[in-house]
C-alpha cells in the first residue's frame, strides 16, 4: 500500500452534492495547482493506465490554441478520498487513505497530458525538451520526478511574473468524500462504493473488461505466482490496461483454462447456478468469452472474498490456487510446442512451408519470435495449429486431495514429457490439418481436434503412441 500523503487542492467556482453516503465537490483547479497533484498520485486507482497518443494529442492541441475552452471540452479528472478537510480560501486537503483505491478514479489520460503539458513548459523555460521516451504514465512519472526542481523553478518564474503563465488554464475536477467523515459506517460505505463508481465511470469510455478483472484483484494471485516462477514472461504481460506489454492477459488467462476446467463445480456469485467449463475451442476462437468466464469464476463467493480493505478480492479457494500454479507453466510449454512444431513436421514427412496459410504467415517477416517468451525462431505457426496441441497437456493434469485441500497437479514434469514423446505426437495429430484442409482456422474452432489431441496424448502417456 502507498505511503498516505496530503494534497491540498484550491478549487475555483466549487459547488457540492451529497446523496446518501457521498458527497461531491465540482469545480476548476488552476493548472499550476495542478501540480501537487501529479506530485503525490498514480493511476492504481484507475482501471486502465495512460499512454500517449491521439488522446493526448488532442488534449494538449486544445490546451495550446484554446485555453479558454478547455474546461468545457474535457470532463477532466474524478478524484476520491475517504479522509479530507475544508481549508480557508476554497482549499480542501485530501489524504487518500488507500492509493489502490482512492486518489484518480477516472481522467488518467487527460492528468498524463496536462502533465506532459507542463513539464514541457517547464524544461522549454531551461532549454531543454522531453524525452522522446516518454510514452506513458510509468515514464512521465520517472520524467517529472527527475525535473521536479525544474518545475519548481519555471513555477516560481511565473509567480514573480518573470514569464508568461501559461499554466493559468483551468482543468474540471470532481472530488468524491464521505459526507459524514465522523461516521465510520459512512466512510466503510463510501469506500465500498469507489469500485462500482469507477467502473461505470470508466464504462464510459468503453473500459474493456480486462481493466475491470485487473481492479477487482483477479490476476493478483496468478501475476504473482508467474513473477516467482518467470519472471521474463510475468514482465512482458500487460496486467494493466494501457500500462504496456507484448502478451495480453487474456491470452495468459486463456492459456489457463486448461487447468481450471478440472476444478470441481463453484456457483456463481448470485449462488443461483454452477460455472461451467470453457469449451477446449474457445481457448484459440473466444479469448474474450474466456476472459469473462474467468471474470465469473473469480467472483464466485466459493472462490474469493472480500479483502481486509474492504474492496478488493483475496483468493479463497485452494483448487483454483492450485490450478494458478500449474498454469504458470503453460507459456513456456505453449513456446516450446509452438517452436517445436514445424521441425516435427517436416521430420515426420511433411512440409511444412509448403502449406499456403504457413507459407503466407512467414513471408516477409523479419521478426519471428515465440509468442510468450519471445525467443528468436526460424518458422512462425498459425496459432490454430498449435492450441489444440497445447489442449493435449490437460492429459497430464490429475486432482488429489491433501490434507482435505483439492489440488490440481502435473501427474510428471510435462517439458520432459514433450522432450520425450513429441514427434510421436506430432506425427499422430498431423491427419488432423489435412481434415481441416490445412485452414489454421478451421482446425483452431474444430471440437474434434481437440479430443484426438487429447487422446494422442493420453496414448503417449501409457506407451501406446
């Protein structure tokens, strides 16, 4: 949890709202009063991080050529904090207690602009310019801190009047509080409240459902167990919407519902049904529809509850936790097969860069890297070839109870299994491209595809291969 710091914000034109537990603060806050905070707060509480682009573009165009509209043609920032106090002067000082889910609930993409804004007025004051490096929150941050001084400066040069001030632009500002900070009912309400304000206030800009598994907490347990085991992989995922990497989180979550489709049975969180497994196909076709039955997994009351904070989830369920941990290695078994796959081909008589769709995947490729890794390969596959084949794994997969715990666990090390038996396994499953008329496609979406996988593995297992 972030160290608590107070934040004193001046509002100019303030108005207030209070419906039940919360009460709201609207109004404008001068640009140079800005400052404080993007001194003292990130973007944990918001869904989605910030990134420069079109968006930001545009916020800094209108903020250069018309100023004076800006208030009016941006929604500006949502900020909440559960602890505050009314200063003289239109001031409020606000002490977010828990940054992870307090301080900016939505508005990260105008704080990053606003922010890239003044820092390079700021470093234009000395001679200098930003980075062009600097292409989201993470490294604006790591920009502002190392030209704090700098800012502090250029701030003071425009409060003598020693250059035009350029920060007198004013920015819209929601602040959400307690109504009644003496209550502690009020506050735990308010709190508990935060997440679903900022979900729907974020649904507003289409906030992708990734972003809202990510805030509720339901990638923690298995972001930490990928960081333990491997580390290079847990890097190169994009946890957090907008924060940055090559491999989608659902991608990985995906991936997992090999394992997690042989939990037992959990309901839902109305408790009014069962879960049901993903279907093998819709590990390659419907990641999205894979991500939301996690999203229904994960807020099954017989799967997580309610952390100490009130608001986010803790993982309650030791088969599921089990499930995480053998799913941490399935991107390094998904390279070794997706690598692995053309050799054995063409090793068991076929060829493989004579098929079109293959040979249409590596033409004029310069970059051919594995796709959780990203280990320099000589061949690409179509994913459609390769995840059924990843399926097969589920083989190796068996349940036992230990000390009255479920656990889900690799009945022998499964990269010595493919080490051993693969060209056997690639030689069985190749009928199935040619059923499928070699169209990846075809054979990503095919059920039957993934049964006969299933069962050469089951083959390879007991010998019979």
């Amino acid at each position: 949890m972030s160290e608590k710091r107070s934040i004193i914000i001046k509002f100019d034109h303030p108005s207030e709202q209070t419906v039940g537990n919360v009460t709201k603060i609207v109004g404008l806050v001068e640009a140079r009063y800005f400052v404080a905070i993007i001194d003292s707060l990130n973007l944990e509480a918001n869904p989605r991080s910030s990134k420069t682009g079109n968006v930001t573009d545009a916020i800094q165009e209108t903020i250069t050529n018309s100023p004076e509209l800006f208030p009016f043609m941006s929604k500006g920032i949502l900020l909440a904090s559960s602890s505050y106090e009314k200063l003289e002067r239109n001031r409020i000082k606000i002490t977010p207690d828990n940054l992870q889910i307090e301080g900016i609930l939505d508005g990260g993409h105008n704080t990053l602009a606003i922010g890239l804004y003044i820092l390079a007025q700021a470093l234009d004051y000395h001679g200098e310019s930003i980075s062009k490096s600097t292409k989201n929150w993470d490294t604006f941050k790591e920009s502002w801190e190392k030209s704090r001084d700098k800012v502090e400066v250029y701030l003071d040069a425009i409060q003598k009047g020693e250059v035009k001030n350029k920060l007198n632009f004013f920015v819209p500002v929601e602040l959400l509080v307690p109504s009644n900070m003496n209550d502690e009912e009020c506050v735990y309400s308010f709190i508990n409240n935060l997440l679903e304000i900022c979900e729907a206030r974020n649904n507003n800009a289409e906030l992708q459902l990734t972003a809202k598994v990510n805030q509720k907490g339901y990638f923690d347990d298995l972001q930490k167990m990928m960081e333990d085991h491997n580390p290079l992989i847990a890097k190169r995922i994009e946890w957090k919407t907008n924060e940055g990497g090559e491999i989608k989180v659902q991608d990985v979550v995906a991936l997992s519902w090999v394992a997690l489709n042989l939990i037992e049975p959990v309901r839902d969180e109305n408790l009014e049904r069962k879960i049901k497994p993903v279907a093998p196909n819709k590990l390659y076709s419907a990641k999205g529809a894979c991500l939301k039955q996690f999203e229904k997994l994960m807020s099954s009351p017989d799967v997580t509850g309610t952390a100490e904070d009130g608001y986010h989830s803790v993982l309650l369920n030791d088969e599921v936790r089990s499930a995480f941990e053998v799913a941490v290695e399935f991107p390094d078994l998904y390279d070794y097969i997706y690598e692995n796959f053309p050799k054995q081909y063409n090793a068991n008589g076929g060829k493989f860069l004579a098929i079109n769709a293959c040979k249409d995947l590596n033409k004029n490729r310069k970059t051919k890297v594995t796709p959780y890794k990203g280990k320099k390969i000589d061949i690409l596959s179509p994913d459609g070839y390769i995840t059924p084949l990843f399926y097969g794994l589920q083989a190796l997969l068996g349940k036992k109870e230990v000390n009255g715990k479920k656990q889900i666990y690799w009945t022998q090390p499964p990269m010595s299994f493919l080490q051993d038996n693969f060209p056997r396994i690639v030689k069985d499953y190749m009928g199935n491209l040619e059923l499928c008329n070699y169209d990846p496609q075809k054979v990503g979406k095919a059920i039957k595809v993934y049964d006969d996988a299933l069962k050469t593995f089951k083959m390879a297992i007991a010998g019979i291969l």
